[in-house]
C-alpha cells in the first residue's frame, strides 16, 4: 500500500530545527486513505477514534501517534516535503507564508 501521508506538529518542526525528543507523533493522510489507514493500524494497534483523529497505540508503549482525519489537513499532504533522508514533513520554513508555518502547527 503506497500511504500519501506527512508529519505534521512537533515532529515536522524538528525536521527545520535543533530536534527535541517527543513521544507524541502528528500525522496529516490522504483524506481518500483514512479508511486503509485505519484497517491497518487496527490490524496491530489500539485506535481511538476522536471527532477529527485516529490516535494510535501499542501496549507497553509511551508513543502516542495522532492521525488527523479532518479534511482540511489534506493539503499538507499535497505540499509535503522530503528533507535529507527525513519521512515527508508539512512545508513550513519554506517561503509559502503563513499558511506553511500553520501546517507545522505553528499558528
């Protein structure tokens, strides 16, 4: 399964930065993909779904990943970017404007 996604949050912010350590994953997903996504974490992982998330987790884990399920986040996925050998990140620190620095979560 070829997964259309990108980080979002935190984690994307340390892609353009000095990292920090965070237990907690922010994901944006193709909004045609969430139902894929979704079977297949239910395959191996607890999932919660909230009004605008699907959080994920695993027994004996701290790692707590959030996939955002709201449609207006499927455009971070369109305008993702792939910094050295990083996973895709939301396109902030690029000269988009505010509407890159909002996909970092910035705004």
């Amino acid at each position: 399964m070829n997964l259309n996604f990108c980080v979002i949050g935190g984690q994307a912010v340390n892609a353009y930065v000095e990292p920090l350590v965070s237990l907690d994953l922010d994901l944006a997903v193709a909004v045609y993909q969430i139902g894929e996504i979704r079977k297949l974490m239910e395959e191996s992982f607890v999932v919660e779904e909230f009004a605008h998330s699907l959080n994920v987790s695993a027994a004996g884990s701290n790692l707590r990943i959030q996939i955002q399920t709201d449609p207006r986040y499927s455009d971070f996925v369109k305008r993702r970017l792939r910094l050295r050998d990083s996973w895709p990140v939301a396109a902030g620190g690029v000269d988009r404007g505010r509407s890159a620095r909002k996909d970092l979560g910035c705004f």
